[in-house]
C-alpha cells in the first residue's frame, strides 16, 4: 500500500517532467520555426550537435557549468609555470630612504613553505635576525620614531610572554585615549630581563606624548622615556629613527640567541610588534645592470645614494651579487 508522502512524490515527479518535456517542446519549436527542417542551416545545426564534443557540457546545469569552470581555471594555474627573469631586481623603500637587491640569474622558486629543520640552524637564525632588523628599521624610519621608551612591571614581574603582549595592547589603546584618540604609528619588543625579574618591554613613538599620560597608560610599574639627539651634524632626517631602530634591534637579535639556548616563544607570537597601517611600501625595480636599477632608485629618490655597499667587499660572499643602499634624507 502505498503511503500518501509517497503519492506526493511520484505526483511531484510527473509534473517536473511534464514541465521539462513542455520547456524542450518550446524550445525546439521555437528553433524549427526559424530554420524549417530539411534547410541548410537545421541540418549545419543537427551535424553539429551530433558531433560536438561540447554537447555533454551543454547538457549540464548552470551549477555544473560553473564548477567545471572553476576547476579548469585552477588546474591552468597550477600548470602555469612563474615567469622568468634574469636581471637586477632592487627593492626600493622610498619612504624609509633605503634599497636593497642582487642579480637573478635563474627561474625563481615555486610558491611554497618548506617543512622541516634548516640545513644550517646557525645561519638561519641569522638571516631571520637580519631580516626582522630590517623590517624594523625601515618602519622607524618611514614613521619618524625617534622616542625609546621603557615599560617595566612592579613587583614579582610576569613571566608569561602572552600576558605581556595582552599588557602592551591595553597600554597602547589607553595611551591612544590619553593623547586624543587619533591612532599613532609605534613598535614595541620584549627583553627577558637578565636578574629574572621576567619580561620587561622596550618601544618607540615619534610624537611628544607628556609622561604623565604614559604613566597613567602603563600603571603596572615603572616607565622611563628619552628622545634620542646628540647625533652629528649633517645626519639626516632618517638618522633619529634608525638609531632607535637600532637600539631596538639589539633586543630583537638576543630574542634569537634566547631561542638558541631554549626559552621559547609560545608559537603565534612574533619577536616583535608595530601599530598596523603603517609599513612602508616598497617598490621592485628591475634592470639588466646593476647601475641602471640603481639610477632608477637614485632618480625616485632625487639623488645619488649617500651609504653604498657591496657584496663584492665581503670576502668569502656565498650569494649571489648583492648591494644595498641608504639616503641620509
């Protein structure tokens, strides 16, 4: 005996195919009614129908379609081999005054993230120092920081990198509050300190913010803040940043020996932090020569640069040819 729900559906079925069959009718009519059948055109039509290895595709719903679409796009892409370029390459900072490239001589790597323990940890952990040194030094110097400041904890201390971090989020909003509410380009980094007393927090800022508004931001201990000057004659407007960027710096490099002889950073915590919004641009500037991508830089930057270095002057140099620039701004 069949069930009512049943009924409905073997209903429901005949009419979808009643409606299909009523949807075709119309469409061929439609298309006999334009080309009368036995006419050159139907029969072109009919042939080509037959023999189209197309017809399975137009068979298919609109969902389908789309589908098989995407996945031929994806299936070209990986196909799709990087171009190649062989040439000079520098990577131009306009606003942090600096340059840095070297000479590609083969196909570049396929995208991807290698998984396993460097050939060399040693040397790994010196280009991952000298890399982070130098996004820090070209965010201090694009932002003008030129004011090193000092947050440390009363008390036991904290000893948690993660409670830190969270401390140094609510000191930056607060003080944020306390100078008007308009967001403000900064860096911050933690130091182990060395009489265990736990983490102590280093940063810097551009703009002049009164004491009292830092110490009622931080309120966990103790602040201590200081511009840096006394620099030579002739510096440059980038020479007040670079120098906290390398005061900094200091502290980013020993997080790497600290990794080395075991105190860990907890996974997902960066060595250290800047307000987002303000990273430099960079711009790549290809060449066939050395010389005419650094004419290119010295062009966008107005003029020659004032720092020159080479990997022709380091002596047992493994890369490939290599040269960095700076302007004194």
């Amino acid at each position: 005996m069949n069930s009512p729900a049943a009924g409905c559906k073997a209903s429901h079925n005949r009419t979808h195919t009643q409606t299909s069959t009523t949807r075709t009718r119309r469409v061929t009519g439609a298309r006999q009614q334009a080309h009368p059948q036995g006419s050159e055109v139907a029969r072109d039509d009919d042939k080509r129908d037959r023999s189209s290895p197309w017809l399975p595709v137009f068979r298919m719903s609109w969902g389908l379609r789309l589908r098989l679409v995407e996945r031929f796009v994806v299936s070209s892409s990986l196909l799709r081999e990087p171009p190649t370029f062989k040439g000079w390459q520098l990577s131009l900072c306009a606003a942090a005054g600096e340059a840095g490239g070297s000479f590609v001589s083969s196909r570049p790597r396929p995208p991807g993230v290698r998984v396993g323990p460097a050939a060399d940890p040693e040397r790994a952990r010196e280009e991952a120092g000298r890399r982070a040194r130098s996004r820090m030094r070209r965010y201090c110097a694009a932002n003008r920081l030129n004011r090193l400041g000092t947050l440390t904890y009363a008390g036991a201390g904290v000893h948690d990198p993660r409670q830190a971090r969270a401390d140094v989020g609510v000191f930056f909003r607060r003080l944020r509050a306390e100078t008007g509410g308009k967001p403000f380009p900064y860096v911050w980094v933690p130091e182990w300190h060395k009489s265990g007393h736990g983490l102590h927090l280093h940063f810097a800022v551009g703009d002049f913010i009164a004491r009292g508004k830092i110490d009622r931001a931080w309120g966990r201990g103790f602040v201590h803040i200081k511009l840096l000057g006394d620099l030579p004659v002739g510096s440059g407007s980038f020479a007040q940043s670079r120098k906290a960027a390398g005061y900094l710096s200091k502290y980013v490099g020993k997080s790497f020996d600290d990794d080395a002889a075991g105190v860990k950073r907890p996974k997902g915590l960066h060595r250290f932090d800047v307000a987002q919004g303000y990273t430099p641009k960079r711009v790549l500037l290809q060449g066939a020569s050395r010389d005419e991508v650094l004419e290119a830089a010295a062009g966008a930057m107005g003029g020659p640069p004032d720092v020159f270095w080479s990997s022709d002057e380091a002596e047992g140099w493994q890369g490939p040819p290599t040269v960095w620039v700076q302007w004194r701004g």
